[in-house]
C-alpha cells in the first residue's frame, strides 16, 4: 500500500531530512524554501510533481531532481520532473497566480 492521497506530512519528513524546508503548503502544493522549486501532489498518494522556477540556478536542477527521486523512492513516492512555473503577485492584493510551463525543463 502507497502514501495516502495528500501525504505532506511524509513529504515534509523526507524534505526536512535532505535539507530542505517548506516555506508553504497550500491543497496539492508544496513551497520550497527561496522558491527554486515547489513539488505537487498528483492523482495519486505516490505521485509527486517537480517544477523550478524559471529562474532557478539551470546547474543545480538535474542534482535536485535526482536527489529527490533517489530519496523519494524511499518514500514510495515517484518523483516526477514537470517542467517550470513562474510566480506574480496579483495588484497590490494579497494573493498570486502561478503559471506552469510543462515540459519545459
């Protein structure tokens, strides 16, 4: 039997066990500390989606990529690379909107 339907509480273990922090959760998404990149919880309990942000560091993505699939294995989870997204905030308001660029890696 997998991970349950939303389990960010396992993915904050692993995370917080290979260095990383959540800097925020919100429904199926997962904030990573200074934004390089966030994961999404899929259809699935076992499906964790990865995107960089469109300005992260291009060097160090491959290494994040493979050090979360390696450690999510151990998880049951299948981490899958997506693509990229980008962040704005909406006028002066409160909220932001995100946009996602699949399969642009």
């Amino acid at each position: 039997m997998g991970p349950p339907l939303k389990p960010l509480g396992i993915i904050k273990e692993m995370l917080d066990g290979i260095g990383f922090e959540i800097t925020y959760a919100y429904d199926d998404l997962i904030f990573i500390e200074h934004n390089a990149f966030l994961l999404q919880m899929g259809k699935s309990g076992e499906d964790v989606w990865l995107y960089f942000h469109t300005d992260s560091s291009l060097e160090k993505r491959a290494d994040i990529t493979n050090l979360l699939k390696e450690c999510g294995r151990q998880y049951r989870f299948m981490v899958d690379r997506k693509g990229t997204y980008t962040v704005s905030q909406n006028n002066h308001q409160e909220n932001f909107q995100l946009q996602f660029f699949e399969g642009h890696l």
